[in-house]
C-alpha cells in the first residue's frame, strides 16, 4: 500500500511539474517545489524516475530540484561516470531563466561535477561545462558567481590557461562571498603565470592582499607569497610596504608567515646572482613543498634580465663576454640566449653582431603612430571612462545606503573620544 501512495506522490510531483511549466506558472511551481523538498531528498531513490519522464530544457527547474536531490548523498566510484554525464547533459540544455531561480541549486551540482571530475582525475571534462554554467547563472559580466573559481581551478588542473584566461578579461564589480572573490582573484593569478601574463597576475594577487578582511586567510598568504615572486620576477623588484588601504590583519600578521619570500626578495635586491643561487638551494624544500620551487627558478631568471637591462642605460654597445662578466652570467653563448630573449619578449632592442660578438643597443622604436597603437589607447581611454562612471555611480549609491552611513558615524564617534583632551593645558600663561 505504501509503495502504491508513494509511487502516486511521484507521479503527482511529475505532474505538477509538467501542467506549471505548460501554465507559465514558473514561480507558483518554485514554491510547490520547495515545500515537497524534503520529501524528495528523502525518498530520492524513487523521485530519480522523474528524470526519465521530465524534459530538462523545458521542465529545468522542477529537473533541477530532482537531481540536486538525488545526487546530493555520496556515489560510489562505478556511477561517478554516469552522475558526471548526467549533470553536464543538463547544464548544456538547462533553461537559465528557470535555473536562476534556484541559483543554489544550480551552483550545487555544479559543485559536484567539479568533485567529481576531480575524484576521477579528469578535470578536462568539466571545463567547457562549466564555462557554460557561468554563463547561463550570471545576471551580467560584472558579476562574481559562486563558480567562478571553480571553473579556474578545474582549468588550472587541466591546464587550460588560455579558456581560464578568458573569464579573467571582464571587470567584477559585484561580490556576493569575500571567500569567492580570494579564490577568483588566488585562482585566476596562477593562471595568469601560466600564461606568462605577469602584469594581470600582480594585479589579482594584489587585490587578495589588500582585500578587506578581520582575520587573515590562508588564500591570503599563499598569495602574499606568489606575490613577492610574480613581483620580482616581473618588476624585477620589491617593496614590503603595504598600501594604506590594507585591512589591519593583514599588515599585523602577513609578513611573519612569508619570512622565507620576504629574505628571498632581500637577496635579490643586492644583484649578487652566487648568493641568490645559494640562498634558494638552502631552502629548496621550503618552495618545493609550497609549490612556488617553479617560480623560484624563474626569479634566479630573471636578475639576470635585470642586470642586462641596467647595462642599456649605460652603454650603447657591448660585447656578449662583458655581458656575461657584468651580468654575472656563466658564459657568452648563455648571455646571448638571454639577451634574444629579451628582444622576443620586447623587453629590450638590441641587434647582435654574430661575426664580432658585439650586442648594440637601439631606443624605443615605437612611435605612437601606428593604427594599431592608437585603436590600443582609444581602447584604453574608453575602458577608463567606463571604469571611471561606474566608480561615480558605486560612490553616490554609498553615499546614500543607511548601512554604510550608520557604521562611518559609530566609526567616527568611537575616534573622538575625550580623553585624548586630558593634557590640554587649561590656563595659558600670556
């Protein structure tokens, strides 16, 4: 008898789902759905049936309640295949009108796609999908959603730096969770050195580092960490100044759990490439163990591009055996595959002599002429203003949120405290 009744609440659900969806009554359909939502968590065994008779493009949402439900307890590693085949089916073909009404739904079996694929070793076959989820959830490209690093992280693990990249192209001006946005900003750095895009990187690991926060993170120092090295290695320097606009955790605490990176940074400092070489093989299993050993390398690497770059503003020709003297470089052959590389990279412009050996260096040759140049600066300038109305816009909307406004007045008042008045002298001697 209890099978019979339970198998009628299926199909009743079943039902319900299909008459709402072909009614328009989307929203009447959300509320009947999440009232029957324990029901069907619990007796998800039977509520899976649904599956085979509800279209996922034209019933996502009543679809969606039911896989989130039924893939929500752990699966044994024989249908981990067919759970990940199932939740990339329904993402591609889901309705995101439907889906973003139960966005915490969506963003869970997302969730365990990327958990998943993860378990199988597999991180490819969840980067285009979830590429597509991030579309389909997010209201505009300013938005920050709940998938965002785990999309980064799946392209990290697969090594699909240049699809992880192209998320990384559109300015976030909305965060729901701080958390969110470290691992977007911490994520979307290691991409960003995967694609030797070294300027960007700096750019989001900064914003980890000076982010708002009350306690400090461990995604934080991990990229305080990378940060001191994407810094040397493309600034070719260092400064362990915080800016003013720093949370108070952060200048208290990050320093002393980055002492390693900070003494690296210090020897680089003094140009001395034996003592660099020396300081990194003693503490070798320190950034292997972290994983920044790679990065490492690439910063010994680099103070040898920095000693050749200072020679450009002192000589106008030099032979590849004084630049490897100066540069403290082991041989001429190595100087000049150093020197080449500079000049691929545009980071210098030089022309080598192959019958003398002699490097001789030229200025700048661009002229801020060409078409190209000046579309890259339109660009630029428009990209400004819009950054710039939108700040306008985000100041005024503060400026005006009773919130924001009753918090500066505690904030203010609890500064002005009288004691500070105490040794004021209260008679003046004329």
């Amino acid at each position: 008898m209890s099978n019979n009744n339970n198998n009628s609440s299926v199909e009743a659900l079943v039902n319900e789902i299909i008459r709402s969806t072909a009614a328009g009554s989307i929203n009447l359909l959300h509320n009947a759905l999440k009232q029957s939502e324990d029901v069907i968590r619990s007796q998800s065994a039977l509520y899976v049936n649904c599956l085979q008779t509800l279209d996922p493009h034209i019933h996502s949402l009543g679809y969606l309640y039911v896989l989130e439900a039924c893939t929500a307890a752990p699966v044994p590693e024989a249908q981990a295949n067919e759970l990940v085949l199932s939740i990339v089916r329904f993402i591609d073909v889901c309705n995101e009108e439907q889906i973003r009404l139960a966005s915490n739904k969506f963003v869970a079996i997302c969730k365990r796609l990327h958990e998943q694929v993860m378990a199988l070793g597999a991180p490819m076959r969840a980067v285009a999908p979830l590429r597509t989820a991030i579309r389909k959830i997010q209201i505009s490209p300013e938005r920050l959603t709940a998938l965002h690093s785990d999309f980064l992280q799946v392209c990290l693990s697969a090594k699909c730096y240049k699809i992880g990249y192209s998320v990384l192209e559109n300015d976030i001006f909305e965060v729901d969770q701080p958390r969110n946005f470290f691992l977007y900003c911490y994520y979307g750095g290691m991409i960003c050195i995967g694609q030797k895009r070294f300027a960007k990187a700096l750019e989001l690991f900064h914003n980890v580092v000076t982010a708002p926060m009350s306690t400090l993170s461990a995604i934080a120092v991990e990229a305080y960490k990378k940060y001191i090295l994407v810094s040397l290695i493309h600034l070719r320097q260092f400064s362990s100044t915080f800016p003013k606009y720093t949370s108070a955790a952060a200048q208290r605490n990050l320093k002393s759990f980055a002492t390693p990176y900070l003494e690296l940074a210090n020897s680089y400092s003094t140009g001395n490439i034996s003592e660099l070489q020396v300081f990194v093989q003693a503490n070798q299993q320190k950034f292997e163990s972290e994983n920044n050993f790679g990065l490492v390398k690439q910063v010994v690497s680099s103070m040898y591009k920095r000693n050749i770059q200072r020679l450009t503003q002192t000589y106008l020709t030099l032979s590849l055996e004084d630049i490897a003297n100066t540069a403290q470089i082991t041989t001429p052959k190595e100087a000049e595959m150093h020197v080449l590389q500079m000049i691929e990279d545009g980071e210098i412009y030089a022309t080598i002599n192959q019958k003398d050996g002699m490097v001789r260096f030229l200025e700048d040759p661009e002229q801020y002429k060409t078409s190209g140049m000046i579309e890259h600066i339109d660009s630029s300038i428009e990209r400004i203003m819009k950054l710039s109305k939108k700040l306008t816009t985000m100041d005024e909307k503060m400026a005006c949120d009773p919130v924001y406004l009753s918090r500066v007045g505690k904030e203010r008042r609890q500064q002005f405290d009288f004691d500070d008045l105490d040794h004021v002298p209260q008679k003046f001697n004329l």
